[in-house]
C-alpha cells in the first residue's frame, strides 16, 4: 500500500505535532493498558497476529460442509454484522465458481425482499447464518425467524438443525440460547471486539469463507498492516492526521472514491466504520462514497465547483488485470488501447482537474484487488479511524445514537395493531 495525503496547506508544524498525538493513541491502543478511553474493546488490534489457527480451520472446515450441503447461503445481519462481509465478497464479483452463492438479508424489513428470498428458500439448497453481536437487533430477528420457520418446514428439524448457524457475543449475545437449544452449529464474536471492527472475526470470515475466497490471505494482509509502522514519521499515520485538521478547517465531508465498481460495498463499509466511529459530540466528518465515472457524471460539477465543504479520499488500484481491447479504427485516440487505460487516465484526470480546483485529495494505492490487499485496506481503516476519533477526544468504539430510533421505534411496535 502506497499513501499520499493531500497537499492542503497545513502547517508542516501542526502536522507533525497531529501525527505524534496520533502514534501516542496508536502506542496506547496497542499496549496492554486496560484503563484508556475505549479500551475494553479493543480486541480487533491484535486480532491478525493472535487469532487461533484452530478457529480459522474450523471456519474453513465448516466452509466446506456448508459448500457440500447448498447452493445459497443466506447471512442475515446489519452494520457491522454483514457489511465487512459483503464489502471483501463484492470486491471479487461473488463467490468463486462452485461455492455458494451469498445474499445478505436482515439489514431491511422490506417485505418485498423478503418475499424474494423465501421463494428461492422453497426451490434451492439453502444453508442459513444468523450474526448479531447482540442477538437484540430487530431488524436481522425478524428475517431470521422468518427463514427459520421456512427451514424447519422445508427440511424438518434434524437437517434444518445442520443447515443453520449462529454467530454472536461469546457471552452476552441473547442468540446463544437458541443456538444452544436447537444445537445449532455457533461461533463466537469476541466481547472486546464491536460489530464496526469485527470483519476478521467469525462475523466476516464464515461468509466470506462459504463464498470460496482465502480468508488466510486477508488475515495475512491485516497482520501485514498490523506490524506496518505507524510511528509518527511513518506513512501510515499521516492521513488521519490529515483528514482530522481538514476538519478543523470545515471540510466536513469525506468522499471515498474508487474508479473499481466491484469496491462498492468497501465504500458501504467504509462509511459504517467512519460514520459509527467519529460521528459524535457533534463531530466528525460525513462519510461519503463516490462511483466514478458514473458519478462524475451526477456529482462531477457539484465537486469542481460546488460549495467546498469536502476532502476526498480516492482508492487506486494500480494494476487491473482484467481488461478489454477497445475495437476502434487505426488512426483515432482510442485505437489499440485498453478500457482500464482509459479509466488509468480517468481517474489522474479527476485527481489533477479536482487539485488544480483546490481540493484536498487523498490518495491510498493499492497494487491490485486481492485478499490480502483487502486485508491491508481493512485493518488500515480500522487504525485510521479509531486514531482519528482518539485525537477528538471521542471513544471510537461506541454509538450510542444508534439506540434512538430504535427506542422510537419499540413503543411505535407495541402500538401496532396485530395482523393474524
Ligand atoms: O458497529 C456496531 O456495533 C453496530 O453498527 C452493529 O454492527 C449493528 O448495530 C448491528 O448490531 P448487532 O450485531 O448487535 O445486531
């Protein structure tokens, strides 16, 4: 991974003094100190390193029965609990030929969608995953038991029963029970780790797994960032500091950009873990997600000339392999070039014309789109924002303003009139 932060105009002074506070909070969060802010949850940190190779053989084991048993696996989960899932499966265009397919549910209560999904319950081979940290939340409870009940229906109880997993909170996750009453095959989410930071836990891994790519490699790709340096003259540290002083100039939004489709839902990860981690006390900065070209095409002419309220952040893949000849007669600029040269000069055309408007422009170079190149990228992020809600004075960790609406929303259920 190669960075090179925006040249926005900061003192190189206050940089410095920014990136040292930051490498003080990374030293902190790295060290076995238990009383900081936050600090009971910071399992994620070393999690590369320690993971126990028996619980990733036991994923992988129970990849491969899953594989033997269905062709669509099912994973219902919200936030945290499918978005790193979806974001690592997306950004390889599914699963691998031959291993099943994944669809993510529980993250809406749209019964369109629902209906959608217990069809193709009633005609194909399904296994099912439940992941909640908590097992409280209502939205993944709901599909859950909805599919459950088509299961147990469809396969009677002694297959149904091999057929679905539960992924929660070792000790507090209210899913337990159940997976303990109907012997339902489970694992665990470590209790100092949250749903935001739990992509290399079971939560990611099975999913992940089922859909046939190598989550060695990602893990790998994570350790490989965990032992990166991210000491204050490094060239990790920096982009937090940046994008943290960016807000202190007014630059409240951060756009995540990418000219590779397939890191759409990384973009969808990306803004949970910014959004969740730094977005309190009346701080942070908005986390956006931008599709390029497709959106210079909506939002170009808001970026260039619009009001300058926002930083942005472009993830570069610098070799794509997969690419396509562009049939155009001798003679003319396209001829004999490829689409992902043109899109190489897309994406530098973007960066100059967006610099030459005075936008601070991140760039985070990845070589190509691999596991453990997504592993980098996960934990970097990870880092970067628990460093960035540090030198805020915020606990990266919690969110507690997720829990309004659902009180809002509990006594509006109650209310409701019973349909059956
Ligand atoms: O980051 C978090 O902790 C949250 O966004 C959770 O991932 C989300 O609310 C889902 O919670 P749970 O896994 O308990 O169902």
């Amino acid at each position: 991974m190669r960075i090179k932060i925006a040249e926005a105009g900061i003192d190189n002074e206050i940089l410095k003094q920014r990136c040292e506070e930051m490498a003080q909070w990374h030293g902190l969060l790295m060290s076995d100190d238990k009383t900081h802010l936050g600090a009971n949850f910071k399992g994620w940190v070393k999690l590369p390193e320690t993971i126990d190779e028996k619980l990733v053989d036991d994923i992988i084991n129970t990849a491969e029965k899953i594989k033997e048993k269905c062709t669509l696996f099912i994973v219902v989960g919200i936030g945290g609990s499918f978005l790193g899932a979806q974001a690592v499966i997306d950004a390889f265009n599914g699963s691998r030929e031959g291993w099943p397919e994944i669809v993510f549910a529980g993250f809406n209560m749209n019964g369109a969608y629902i209906n959608k999904l217990k069809k193709r319950i009633a005609r194909e081979s399904v296994c099912m995953c439940v992941i909640s940290k908590s097992g409280r939340t209502v939205e993944p409870l709901l599909s859950y038991a909805v599919f459950k009940e088509l299961i147990f229906g469809k396969y009677g109880y002694k297959e149904a029963r091999k057929r679905i997993y539960v992924i929660t909170d070792e000790t507090k996750g209210d899913l337990r029970p159940e997976a303990f009453e109907n012997q339902f095959k489970s694992f665990n989410i470590p209790e100092d780790i949250g749903g935001r930071y739990s992509v290399l836990t079971a939560v990611g891994l099975l999913p992940i797994a089922v859909a046939g790519h190598d989550i060695r490699k990602l893990l790998d790709g994570a350790h490989d960032m965990q032992l990166s340096d991210w000491s204050a003259g490094s060239e990790l540290v920096p982009y937090g500091a940046v994008r943290t002083l960016l807000q202190e100039e007014g630059k409240f939004l951060e756009l995540f950009e990418y000219f590779e489709g397939n890191l759409r839902y990384f973009g969808e990860w990306l803004k949970q873990l910014f959004g969740e981690t730094e977005g309190k006390d009346g701080k942070g900065a908005y986390p956006a997600c931008l599709f390029f070209s497709r959106d210079l095409h909506s939002i170009g002419q808001f970026l260039q000339q619009g009001r300058q309220m926002f930083f942005e952040t472009m993830i570069r893949i610098d070799k794509r392999n997969d690419d396509v000849i562009i049939p155009w007669p001798a003679g003319y600029p396209y001829a004999g070039k490829t689409m992902e040269q043109i899109n190489g000069c897309a994406e530098e055309g973007v960066i100059r014309a967006h610099i030459k408007a005075g936008i601070p422009v991140n760039e985070i170079h990845i070589d190509e789109l691999n596991e453990f190149t997504l592993g980098q990228m996960i934990y970097f992020f990870e880092m970067s924002a628990a460093l960035s809600a540090y030198v805020m004075g915020l606990n990266p960790f919690d969110q507690p303003g997720v829990e309004a609406y659902k009180t809002e929303m509990k006594r509006l259920i109650e209310d409701l009139k019973v349909s059956r």
